[in-house]
C-alpha cells in the first residue's frame, strides 16, 4: 500500500537508536550532501565539533530572516496543504532511501492545489553565487526524494536552488525576498531576481535515481563498510576550518 503523506506529516523523527556510525538514529540531508564536499570533514565536525564562524552566524541569520513563518501544529499544516490552492512551508521531511533513514528541513515547499510545485533552497557565498556545488544540488534532490517517499505527488515538482552573495540584501528586502522568489517562480522570470540582486537561480528536475545514487555511495560511510573518503581538492583543504589538525589534509602546516 503507498504511504499516506498526511500519515507521513503526522509522524515524528524516530529517534531510537543509535543505528549508524556516531550514534546516529538517522542522517540529514544536509550532511549526506556534505560528504561530496569532504568526507573527511564531515568526521571531524562529529569527532571535534562543529566550529562556529562569522559566516555560518550571517547565513543562519539571513535565513531565519528570509523564511521566518507561523508555526502551525501538523494537523493545521495537513489541513492548510489540502485546502490552500498555493501555500509556502517548511517542515520536517524523513524516509528510508536505501539502507540509511534520512531526514532533514527544506528551508521552503511550495504547494499548488496540494501537490508540492517547487522545493527552495537558499545557499548564501561571498564569493560568486553563478557556480553550482554539486553538495548543494545533491541536498536538494535528496528534499525531492523526502517528499515522495513519504507520499506526495511530485509529478511536477521543480527543484529550485538559490544562491546569493550574504551582502545583497537589505533588512527589508530579506523580508519580502521569499514573496517575490514565489511570484518568479510562477510568473517563471527569475532572471529580474537575479539582475536585481545578483543573485541566480538553478532549476534542477526531480530526478529520483540521481538522489538514490548520492545515498547508495554515502550511506556505507554510516554502515561502517568504510571509512572517510576526504576530498583531493587541495583549495577545500585550505579553506578549511580542521585543516591543521585532520589526518587529511593536504593543507597542513608543515613543523
């Protein structure tokens, strides 16, 4: 029998366990897609701790700021998705994929007469927001995933990323940012967003196999069929804030 999407809404997190490496009860999304960026680095976060930055505090706030919504219990979120012909959420999505239970919370889903239209996600740079990370693909496809595991109908769900420099919007702006992304989306130009802020849009199919493939290979890391595979991308090495203490890095100071 397909599973309910309401009964999917209704349900919690499992959080028995552990039943992966590091005492996991299930993985996140977002850190299955980390793994493509550096295994390694993943380790390190779960054995010493996430390491706080400048950066990591702008973008969180920045997304707080961006998708700031009324929290609803689940059975009015059920309610407002079945009757609203479009609605924006952000809740929790979880699934088995393969053998690894993945969870984790898109930062939006956009519903059209109850079936999910686009997933957004926001990735914020100081660099140049033009490049697709494959990490930051892999994420959202994975939300895609989510979604129709746990039963809804993704027969035209569009993935939507986003990437944006930290400093392109003012307070007022990020306010109404998710509004007007909305209207882009369904009026399809987003290149006006993208002029005016700097800003660009990756449109990315809902391709199941493609997040199913990313799982498969990520999952033996959890299973502990194997260990951390670190990048080879001496620049990932530099830049990152383990470098002078993983086993890893081609980065290292030299003593």
């Amino acid at each position: 029998m397909a599973r309910s999407w309401k009964d999917s809404v209704r349900e919690d997190i499992p959080e028995g366990g552990p039943l992966y490496r590091h005492d996991l009860a299930f993985v996140g999304a977002s850190t299955v897609a980390q793994q493509f960026y550096c295994e390694a680095k993943v380790e390190n976060e779960y054995m010493l701790g996430e390491v706080p930055s400048e950066g990591k505090d702008v973008g969180t706030d920045l997304h707080d700021e961006i998708f700031a919504m009324e929290e609803v219990k689940k059975e009015d979120l059920i309610r407002h998705i079945e009757e609203s012909p479009s609605l924006t959420a952000s809740f929790g999505l979880h699934a088995q994929i393969g053998d690894l239970l993945v969870a984790g919370v898109p930062d939006a889903v956009i519903f059209e007469n109850g079936r999910p239209r686009w997933i957004v996600e926001l990735k914020t740079t100081r660099g140049d927001p033009t490049k697709l990370w494959r990490d930051q693909a892999i994420q959202v496809k994975i939300y895609g995933v989510l979604l129709e595991r746990m039963g809804f109908d993704c027969s035209n769900l569009t993935l939507v990323l986003v990437r944006m420099r930290q400093e392109a919007l003012t307070p007022p702006e990020r306010e109404s940012l998710l509004l007007l992304v909305k209207g882009a989306l369904a009026r399809q130009e987003t290149a006006q967003l993208e002029a005016r802020y700097g800003m660009k849009f990756f449109l990315l199919p809902h391709i199941r196999s493609e997040a199913e493939e990313a799982v498969s290979w990520a999952q033996d890391y959890w299973l502990m069929r194997r260990e951390a595979i670190p990048t080879r991308a001496e620049g990932k090495c530099r830049s990152c804030e383990f470098n002078d203490v993983c086993a890893y890095s081609l980065a290292k100071p030299q003593h």
